[in-house]
C-alpha cells in the first residue's frame, strides 16, 4: 500500500478527480485529495486558470504545501495539470517523498530552486499534441525523463489536456484506462 496525496487540477476538485482517487484506493492505496479551490468548481479550463490566476498560483502552492505538512514524509506526490505544481515542488522538496505522478504538466526541476532527489521516481503523463503541454511542459518532461534516473514520459495518442478526467468533455477512456493501470502499477511497485 502507498500513500498519495493528489491535487486537482485547473477546473477544481471534480467528480472526475475524486473517481481517479477512488480508482487508486481500489487498488488498495492511501489517496488525500485537497481541495485548493475551497469548493469552487469551473465549467471550463479557461475559467479554472483564470479563478487561478485571480487567487494566485503561489496561494495556491502555499494551500497545497500547508495540506502536506500535515501527512507522512514517505508519501507520493500528484497532480492533473495546475496541480503539478504542488506536487512536483513537494517531491524536489520535500525530505521523504516515495514518488511523483505528474500528468499533464511537468516543470523545470529549477523553477524549486532544487535537483530532482536521488531515488524518487516519477511517472509524467500526457497526450503528444496537447497545446496546454507543447508550451513548455513537454520539454520539461522530456528534461526530467533524460535526467532523473527513474522517470517515465508517456505519451498518448491525442489533444486533450485533462484526458484522464471522467467528468470533463476532454476525457479519453482508452488513454485514462492505460494512465490508471500504469499508476496502479507503480504505486504497486513502491508498496
């Protein structure tokens, strides 16, 4: 059994969210899900990063560093997208992370002021022609999978950014389907 904490992404703590969360403690793992958002829920991605954006990216890091200090160290750490950002700085940071699960965005190890930790795996997830990820995030997937000694990029067929949520209209069940048994089997693998 692991221990995840997953953060949301841009649209908010959705249904789709909390059933990929349902997914992994099926499959007998641990899963806090925070909600950044404080119940607000959006429509669209647009909305989502704009609401994101008027709280402030840094507030919403803060809210999700603020969340794991109050979990074990021996944890891994996930994000959809916006929440990448959360996890991605608390795995680089954070003393004790098992593991990271960044899909659909990935950053820059330096945008933490830090390496990627010796031993911490990760897993990065997102579809090939994305235009949220041709901006930036696929290079730094690229980065991070050259560099860190056990990360795996996947790329699946496709444009939809939040394809691995269930209650949005980007959603791909073949992709989502590959994503969740991937995830199981890596977080099977650190149990």
């Amino acid at each position: 059994m692991a221990e995840v904490v997953l953060f949301h992404h841009a649209q908010g703590l959705t249904a789709g969210t909390l059933a990929f969360a349902d997914r992994l403690r099926g499959a007998g793992h641990v899963v806090h899900v925070p909600d950044l958002y404080e119940g607000w829920i959006f429509a669209s991605l647009d909305e989502g990063v704009d609401f994101a954006r008027s709280v402030g990216f840094e507030t919403l890091l803060e809210r999700g560093v603020r969340f794991a200090d109050h979990l074990p160290r021996d944890i891994v750490y996930a994000g959809f997208s916006l929440g990448v950002l959360p996890a991605q700085k608390l795995a680089q940071t954070r003393d004790g992370a098992r593991g990271a699960l960044l899909m659909s965005a990935a950053f820059p190890p330096s945008e933490f002021d830090s390496a990627w930790p010796p031993g911490v795996p990760v897993q990065i997830h997102m579809m090939r022609d994305d235009e949220w990820v041709l901006e930036g995030d696929l290079d730094a997937a690229r980065d991070l999978a050259a560099t860190v000694e056990n990360a795996t990029l996947y790329l699946y067929p496709g444009a939809t950014h939040l394809f691995a949520d269930s209650s949005l209209p980007d959603y791909d069940e073949a992709a989502a389907t590959l994503l969740s048994e991937r995830v199981v089997s890596f977080l099977d693998q650190l149990s």
